[in-house]
C-alpha cells in the first residue's frame, strides 16, 4: 500500500529502545494504527504501557479530533505503531503537525518480532551456566546451556540461527546440540536450520509417529535419553499431553525445561495436534505427565518454561523461572483429573496463525524460506490455557 508523504517530520524509536523504556517502568503511550482485527490479536504490552488502537484510515478524509476523539495524551510522547513502519509514520507526521508530541516505532511490529533478549539464570547453580531467550513479541522461551566448551540449545526458532552459533562462541564454546522439545505450533523451529550448519539436531522420537521427515539427519531423542554438553547431562522425560511427542528436559537434576506443557501461571492447551474431538483424551494425557512425571520433584528445581504471557512475573534476575514448589501451587494442578479436563478445555484461546503450516513445516513435510517462515509466526503464541490459573 502506498501511504501519502508524512507532513511533518517525525523521529523514529528503535524497538530495543522502546523495551527498555517498558522495562525501565516508563509509561509509555502506544497509538497503534493497524486494523482492529489484527490489534486485537496481537499488540505491545506492558505494565507501563497504555495502548489506543486508531486505524490508519481513520485519518484520512476527516479532522484529527475526529480520529482520536481525545483518547491521547499531550502531555507526553506518543508512539505510533503500524505493521511495518509505514501507515505509523504518516500519522504520526499528521499529529506532529498538530501539535502532539509523537514519534514512531521503526519497523513497526515486524521490527517489535526481532527483538530476541537473552537473561542469564542465576537461580541455577551448575554444573555449567545457561541462559534464557526471550522473544518479547510472542513470549517465546528458548535456552542454551554452556558447560566447558559445548553448548546446546533447546527450542530455537529459525529466524535467529546466526544468533545460536554467535553466543556460543561468545562463552568460547561450539554449538554441539540443538534440541526440539517438540513439534512446535506457533514459530518454525531453528533445529533443521542448525543441523544444515553442522550441529546435532534432535527431536523427540515420538515424532516419527506425526509422519517427521528427514529423521536421517536427525537424532531422535527417547524417554530416558541422556544428552552430554561438555560434562553436563542432560535427561529426555516424555511427558505428552500438549502434543503425543512432548519431551520436558532435567539439565542436572537442577532445571526443568517444560517446553509447552507446563507454564509458570498456566498449562498447555491439547487440542493443537489431537483437534476438538482429541483434546479431552489428550488433556487426561496431560494431567497424568504434569502429576506423574513433573510435580513428584524437588521443591528446589527450577520450572523453565518454553513461553510466557503478558501476566506472568519475571524472576529476580529477569528470566521467567520460578520453584517447582511455587508452580505447584497453580489452581489447576490441584484439580481432579476429569474438573482439570474441563478446565483446560473451556479456557482455550484461538489457535495460533498458521499453526497448521507451522506444524508441517517443522515436520519437515513442506519448505519455506526465511521470509515466509518469519511472517507466519508473527502473532501471539497462544499454546496455553487463556487466563492465569495461579492462586
């Protein structure tokens, strides 16, 4: 779409700058000129952030008041938010000239999705170190733990592959292993990606079973398995539910990383892989693998989950981790089996964008490129149960 030359000029914020004004506890004021669908799907959040949704047509054709119906501010800066930079510029130029006190974000949602952070673990206590990704955009988690000069990485997403190969050479360590914990929905696994670069990809064998391509390139990953980084092992422990292959990974008996089946605040949603009409049987399967598999540990081992959502609480050191002892205590994992099936099926958000042509592409069953992969998992990830179910 061609948007008219703006009538004043603006400055633009880069997407790093605007997190750290978020984090920083700055309130931030977000006029946000997409569509209402696509707003209300998806759209920056914070604690400090107050966000308008004006559509960019609103603009053209009437008066600035018309459009904004004194919902902003004048008092402070407001940051226009578009797509991708183009229709946020424009009205942000149209309220420059009328007196506001704008800027836009560069880029728009596009350049908010290639925000990728990194939070060492300090709750852990070794052997080795790890860190956690975080994806602000969709709350997407991934790790990489380091120990000696090997590092892993568990659950990368494809568009950051470069990212991988860099920090572990940055802790003076090769990247040996990156690890599937399975088949993901919601963004296009970096697993094949990295395999293609020479490290171990590896995904949970179970996945053989949804009709996973390439598996002669792949190792396949079983309950039980050990995988070694430098001198650290780390255990495969099958605990389906959210999908029939969904591996949780106990990196030295000190961290538990739960992928998509257990959250801090919240628990996997089932019906990605099984459907309307398999998701009671799977949620049954996934009560089972979080009271079975998962709760029985030590208080003292640290939940790291594979996402987070705009309600959950970050830990001291800024990574979305929390005791295993705390996490019990979310209302849903005190339910009977047959009420916590129930629960988790009447809580389910809409499932994410694409997630049918993200599925088949992590299976290896189709190819896409790196521009595709990116746009189709722009979006929130939407793979728990909608709601806080803490205490």
């Amino acid at each position: 779409m061609e948007f008219p030359t703006s009538p004043a000029p603006v400055n633009s914020v880069d997407p790093t700058a605007l997190k750290a004004r978020i984090d920083g506890g700055e309130p931030v004021t977000i006029l946000d000129t997409r569509p209402a669908d696509q707003y209300e799907t998806w759209q920056i959040q914070g604690e400090t952030v107050t966000s308008h949704n004006v559509p960019y047509t609103a603009f053209q054709g009437g008066t600035v008041e018309e459009a904004i119906a004194d919902v902003l501010p004048t008092d402070r800066t407001v940051t226009a938010v578009c797509a991708i930079g183009r229709s946020s510029e424009y009205v942000a130029g149209v309220l420059a000239d009328h007196g506001y006190d704008v800027e836009h974000l560069a880029d728009g949602m596009a350049g908010w999705a290639r925000l990728y952070e990194t939070v060492e673990i300090t709750g852990y206590g070794g052997p080795g170190r790890v860190w956690q990704y975080q994806r602000p955009s969709s709350g997407c988690l991934g790790y990489l733990v380091v120990d000696s000069d090997e590092a892993a990485v568990v659950d990368p997403l494809r568009v950051f592959t470069d990212r991988y190969l860099a920090d572990a050479a940055e802790h003076d360590a090769e990247l040996v292993r990156a690890v599937d914990t399975h088949v993901h929905a919601d963004h296009i696994s970096g697993v094949r990606a990295l395999a293609a670069a020479g490290v171990e990809g590896v995904v949970p064998a179970p996945a053989t079973d949804r009709g996973l391509a390439d598996t002669d390139r792949l190792t396949l990953l079983a309950d039980g398995d050990r995988l070694e980084v430098g001198g650290l092992g780390i255990e495969a422990v099958h605990t389906p539910g959210h999908t029939s292959e969904m591996t949780s990974l106990s990196v030295g008996d000190e961290l538990l990383l739960t992928g998509d089946g257990l959250f801090l605040d919240s628990v996997a949603r089932p019906d990605l892989e099984a459907g309307d009409d398999g998701a009671p049987d799977a949620a049954r399967q996934l009560h089972d693998s979080l009271h079975e598999r998962l709760l029985d540990r030590p208080d003292r081992v640290l939940v790291c989950p594979g996402h987070h959502s705009g309600t959950t609480d970050a830990a001291a050191d800024g990574s979305y981790t929390a005791r295993l002892e705390q996490v019990r205590s979310l209302d849903v994992l005190s339910l009977s089996r047959e009420v916590f099936v129930e629960t988790v099926l009447s809580a389910m958000p809409p499932r994410p964008a694409n997630y049918q042509r993200i599925i088949a592409t992590n299976l290896g069953q189709r190819e896409t490129d790196d521009e595709e992969a990116f746009t189709l998992e722009l979006g929130p990830n939407n793979c728990a149960v909608s709601g806080s179910t803490a205490d």
